[in-house]
C-alpha cells in the first residue's frame, strides 16, 4: 500500500493522503482540504484516478474541494453525525483569517462507524471517534491510521468548536491506543507530522487531561 502526503501549510498545516496498491489504477483520497489540481497532477504521471474520497470530520479545512472531486467522479464517505455540515456549515474559516471557495454538497455514503470498506483493492475500517466533532472518525488501513482531528503527533483535537466534547476525544483517543500492533501503525494525522501509534499511546498529552 502506497501513502502519497499532501500538505498545505497555509492552510492550517492540513493534509490530504493519497492511497492506493500499486498494483491498482485506482485511489482513496482521505479529506480534501484543498490541493485537487496538485493531487490531479500526480495521478496523471502515476496512471491512477481517485475513486473515493473519505472523510475523517466536516471541517472546512477537510472537506473544501469535496464538490470538485463529486464532479471529477469521486464517491465521498462522511459520518452521520457530520454529513450535514457538508452542505450547512458557516464560514468557518473566517475564524482563522482564511478565505475558502467550498460549495455546499452532499455525500455519496453515510457511515455509521465500524464498517469495513473494501475500496480499490485494500480495505478501511471504520473507526467512529467523537469529540472534535461528533461525526469524527479515523481509518485503519493495513498499518496506516488515518487519525484526521482526533490525534496528532504529540497533540490532539481540540474541542471548543460547536459539537466537541473532551470527555468524548479522551474516550476516542483511548479507543486507538488500544489498537493492536500499535507499534507497527503508522498514524497520519489531519494537520502536521505522522508518527506512531505505539509512541502517542504512552506520549500524547491526551492521556493526561482531567476530566
């Protein structure tokens, strides 16, 4: 399995994956923050079409190109408890200083977490992940965790924006360092460096909020 980073540092340090099997002309994109001209760009010289796009939570800053991908073909996957801000959410950005193009839409697939997704040759489980929003969720794929807003290196989602809950992120984070083979995953965060599952297990500052 191939894991093709995306980052956009001034837009919030988000990144987009790209994942495929090198064996498949076809590709999962995980969140769509921005960057589908660049994304397109490197499909085209790696003979590869994005097919899927999931969705980690329905923040602005990961879900901004979504109607572009719709019209290019894409299938967009969304939890429930997030598929209405896809096409009800204010300007969020406006609260960071940022100017966004993103146009209402709606998802292709609603996810109710705990599925398995059998995408262009690999499979995803659904992992649904509260607290950052109350339709986060994170995707396992062989040993890739795509963790969205829920963990990052060293950090974690903060809670303050409409529907969070840091009762429901510490629960959450829980819920993935208890993954097995955590030492071997991967994690690739919404915003900022990867790191590893095992290490934010016994490092992530989540593990140390009161409640």
């Amino acid at each position: 399995m191939i894991v093709k980073t995306f980052n956009f540092p001034v837009f919030l340090d988000g990144n987009c994956y790209l994942v495929y099997d090198e064996n498949s002309s076809e590709a999962v994109l995980v969140d769509c923050g921005r960057g589908i001209n660049k994304i397109n760009s490197y499909c085209a010289e790696h003979g590869i079409t994005v097919k899927y796009v999931l969705l980690t939570h329905g923040h602005f800053d990961h879900i901004t190109d979504g109607s572009e991908w719709q019209k290019r073909g894409a299938k967009i996957f969304v939890h429930e408890a997030d598929a209405d801000k896809l096409y009800t959410q204010g300007s969020l950005g406006g609260r960071f200083g940022l100017l966004t193009n993103s146009k209402h839409f709606h998802a292709d697939n609603i996810l109710k977490g705990g599925e398995r997704l059998e995408l262009c040759g690999l499979e995803f489980e659904v992992i649904h992940t509260p607290g950052h929003t109350p339709g986060g969720v994170c995707y396992l794929a062989d040993n890739a965790l795509f963790s969205g807003d829920t963990i990052f290196a060293g950090s974690y989602g903060r809670t303050d924006f409409p529907g969070g809950s840091i009762d429901s992120l510490v629960s959450s984070a829980a819920k993935l360092f208890s993954i097995d083979n955590a030492r071997n995953i991967t994690v690739y965060p919404g915003h900022g460096p990867v790191s590893n599952l095992e290490y934010e297990a016994r490092n992530n500052p989540v593990n140390y909020v009161i409640l």
